[in-house]
C-alpha cells in the first residue's frame, strides 16, 4: 500500500491513530455534539468526527480529545535525544499521561493544555521553556491518576510527532501510524478498522477532509485487497525497488537473466539495501516487459512481439505469493497502448499488478525503432488511465500504479494534458536516463520540472550504461527522492 510498522526509528509524513469505545447507539459525526470540555463527551458507536486546528500540535490536540484531566504530564524539550524522547513517550505510556515536545513556538498552547488539564507537576525531559506548572526532572514522580476516555477506542491522527502518539497510548488507545491522513495507506491502519467494524473514528489533523470523505475512505479499508507491504495505497507508505526485463531475455534486463524463484530472492536483496535507507518500508518488485519492441514488423506490421498471458502468469503468482510489486510494460511498436492494455486484463485484475507505458517504443506510421524516438499523445495516455481506473473501481481493487517512462520532453508530449484526476491510480513518471552522473542529473531535473498535479518520480538504474551506477545511497540522495527505482 502492510505488514504492521512501528514507528520507531522512522521518520514519517504523516500519523493516524486509531482509537475504539464500545458504545451503543449508532450516529455520524454531525450528530455529537461538542460542548464545554471536549474531553468529557463520550464517542458515538459508528461516530465519525474530524478535528483539526492548525494552531495546535498534535499531541495537544489528542490530549483535549482523550483527557478530561490529568495530574502530572510529560514535557520535552527540542533539543532532547531520540533515546530520551523514547523514554519520556515510554515513560508517559506506563503512567497514562499525557506527553507534549515543547519548544519556542508551541509553548502557550501546550501551557494552556496543561492548565485545562489541571497539571499539579510536570516532569520535563530536557531545558523546556517557563510553564505556568511546577516541573521537576524526577520521572519517578509521574502519578497517573488521569480521566481518559480512550480505552478500547479509535482516532486518526496527521502531520503528528511521537508524542502525540504516546499521549493516544496513554490514554489506552489502539495506534497505527500512517504516511498520509487515509486509513488506506497503512497496513496497521487496515488491520485496526477491519477488526473493529463499528468503530467510532476520531480524525485528528489536518488532510482528511470532511466526515462523509473519511466514512467512504474507511468503507474502502474495510473492503479492500491490499498491497504488498500492506495497505491500498501505492505511495508514501512504501518506495518500490523493482527488477526491469522479460522472462528468458538476458539482453533485456537483469530480471530475464534467472529462474522465477532467482528473480524474487535478487529483487529482495536489492530492496533490502534501500529498506536500510529508506524512511518507509521497501517493497521488492518485477518491472516485467510484456510485448517487446523488435527491428521487425513481424505478422502484423506493428514492430512489437506480445508475451502470452500465460508465460507471464507464473511470474505474477509467484510474485503474489513473495509479496513481490509487479508491474507490466508496454512496448507497443505501432499499436495503441491501451490495446496492449487491454490485451493483459486478467492479470491486471490482481491486486499487486500496475502498469507502465513506454513512449520510446511507441510508433507513428512509418516510424522504425532506434530511428526515432517514440512518443505518446496526452490523449492516448489518458484513455488508458481511464480505463485502468474504471477497471481498479468496478472490481474493487487497491490503487494501482500506472508508471510512464520518459527521457526526452516529446516523449509524453504537453504534460499538462495528462489527467492524473483518477485517485484509483498512482500516477508516476519515471526517469530512465543513463550516462555519467552529471547527464542523469540533466535529465531528472528536465523530468522534475512541470511535473502534472498528483504525480510520484521513478528512477532507473543501469548495470552496463551508466559509468558509474548509482549506489542505493546516492539513488536516495537524488532530489526529490524517488519512489520508484528499477534496475535495468
């Protein structure tokens, strides 16, 4: 999208928490009324809320969500360690207190949350700023005490630090940490709303929209397949390190060079290199050429050679089965891209399956390949789109990806015009220059520029033509970082 993540050790864009109470009657979120103390209105069965204030942390804003009160708290300073912040979360998880990071420009707000509160001490990790409570170094003195209301509960959380998860935690909520404010696209997130059907949601953040667009994001979590990794959503709860080739073609590309079960146990040792790199997991993946573009008209004049569905659907299942991303690519000669499309529907029915479109191979009349540079009208690219996400929609299927390779600025021709609308799709435009470096770097940042609204990048990597290869490390070095990475 996910095997379940903590968010230890990684750095995220974004945080949902989830957080359940079994509650009898079953209203929306419109129906709850909020008044006085947040914090002393219990949640709705089935309830779905939305909070957000710009103004506030979101520790803070968790904490006037779930406590009514509390006698001590934790305050931590910005200049703290990654081992102390852990220990101050840890440390208001096992009291059931809240925790806040303070700093220079939060700190009226958070001393305003701690008088609501009714803080009596605050036990502070690191030089904070003046609050308006006693604060002493002891954690020893951390009293619990608090009035929650989180236990067996679910709320989604946003752009929100590690504190803001603790203070959940505190408050004996369920946690999922997510990359963007979606339950799609967290495993964990998936997992939690899947088990707990009539579950009241509090969306706590910015990016979620209004309660009717979660409620249809949460129906879509609970019903579903998921991605490998977890979750529904391609991008960025997962970066994609593929393999590129046709099976039994060497010359094409490292993926057609050995057996199915060499290919998976290679794409998940290149992968675990970036995974070490990566702020978000890493998942394996087959880039597999389906029709081939040949020096040949062949039978039907059209310069291209159309794998069988059945010699790639071993490749496929395998993948499945290996929670291995596949991804088919067109090289359509003189056909159009979405009857080569169309011509691999069933394997495109499968959850883990995407598809990319390469320009460079597709003809005009009486154009030949390595004559002349293919390329792809808007128009055609957005009538496969179209279809690809009416497909995704109609057969209830997870995002998929839908990759266009490009090097030179006709190939995809006026970028503008390509709808990248269809959230059903995760549009990607991936870099497949090679060379030097300095000549790779002239051509991403030519690809940067301009890039359509809604749009990820994809990098490839070339064993013989670039001197010399880019490492994983100076792949996740490139700016912005991509989030697809193919070997060819």
């Amino acid at each position: 999208m996910t095997p379940a993540r903590t968010t230890t050790g990684r750095a995220r864009l974004f945080y949902i928490t989830v957080v359940t109470l079994a509650v009898a009657a079953l209203v929306t979120a419109s129906a709850i009324p909020v008044v006085g103390d947040p914090a002393a209105v219990a949640f709705a069965r089935g309830s779905i809320r939305v909070v957000d204030d710009a103004g506030a942390p979101g520790s803070v804003l968790v904490s006037r969500e779930l406590f009514a009160s509390s006698p001590t708290a934790v305050v931590v300073a910005p200049t703290a360690r990654e081992s102390e912040r852990r220990a101050a979360a840890e440390a208001a998880r096992v009291n059931g207190v809240p925790v806040f990071a303070v700093d220079d420009t939060n700190f009226r707000t958070v001393a305003a949350e701690l008088e609501r509160l009714g803080v009596e001490r605050a036990v502070r990790v690191g030089r904070v700023p003046a609050l308006p409570v006693p604060v002493t170094d002891d954690v020893r003195l951390l009293a619990g005490g608090a009035a929650t209301r989180g236990e067996g509960t679910v709320v989604l959380l946003s752009a929100a630090g590690d504190d803001a998860i603790a203070t959940a935690e505190a408050a004996h909520a369920e946690v999922a940490a997510v990359p963007s404010p979606d339950p799609r696209s967290s495993g964990r997130a998936v997992n939690l709303v899947k088990a707990r059907p009539g579950a009241p949601i509090l969306a706590v953040g910015s990016g979620f929209g209004d309660p009717r667009l979660l409620a249809r994001r949460v129906e879509l979590a609970r019903s579903l397949p998921e991605l490998p990794g977890g979750g529904q959503l391609m991008f960025p709860g997962r970066r994609v390190v593929a393999l590129y080739g046709s099976p039994g073609a060497p010359e094409l590309g490292p993926l057609g060079r050995q057996s199915i079960s060499a290919s998976i146990r290679r794409a998940k040792a290149v992968a675990a290199q970036y995974d070490r790199l990566s702020p978000v997991p890493v998942v394996p993946g087959f880039e597999i050429i389906v029709t081939v573009a040949s020096a040949d008209p062949g039978p039907g004049g059209n310069y291209t050679s159309a794998l069988d569905v059945a010699a790639v659907r071993p490749w496929v299942d395998a993948a499945r089965k290996a929670g291995v991303y596949v991804t088919l690519d067109l090289q359509p000669g003189r056909m159009d891209f979405l009857d080569q499309a169309k011509m691999y529907r069933e394997l495109l029915l499968q959850p883990h399956v995407g598809l990319a479109l390469d320009p460079e191979w597709r003809l005009k009349p009486n154009q030949v390949h390595l004559q002349q540079i293919g390329s792809v009208s808007p128009a055609e690219v957005n009538r496969v789109s179209t279809w690809l996400a009416d497909l995704v929609k109609s057969r209830n299927l997870p995002q998929k990806a839908f990759v266009l390779h490009q090097f030179d600025a006709d190939m995809l021709g006026d970028r503008s015009k390509i709808d990248t609308s269809r959230t059903e799709l995760a549009f990607l435009v991936h870099a497949d220059g090679h060379g030097v470096p300095n000549v790779k770097m002239q051509t991403w940042n030519r690809i940067v520029a301009g890039l359509p609204p809604r749009t990820w990048l994809g990098w490839k990597n070339f064993y013989t033509e670039d001197k010399p290869m880019f490492s994983p490390r100076r792949t996740m070095n490139v700016d912005p970082v991509p989030w697809f990475v193919s070997y060819q």
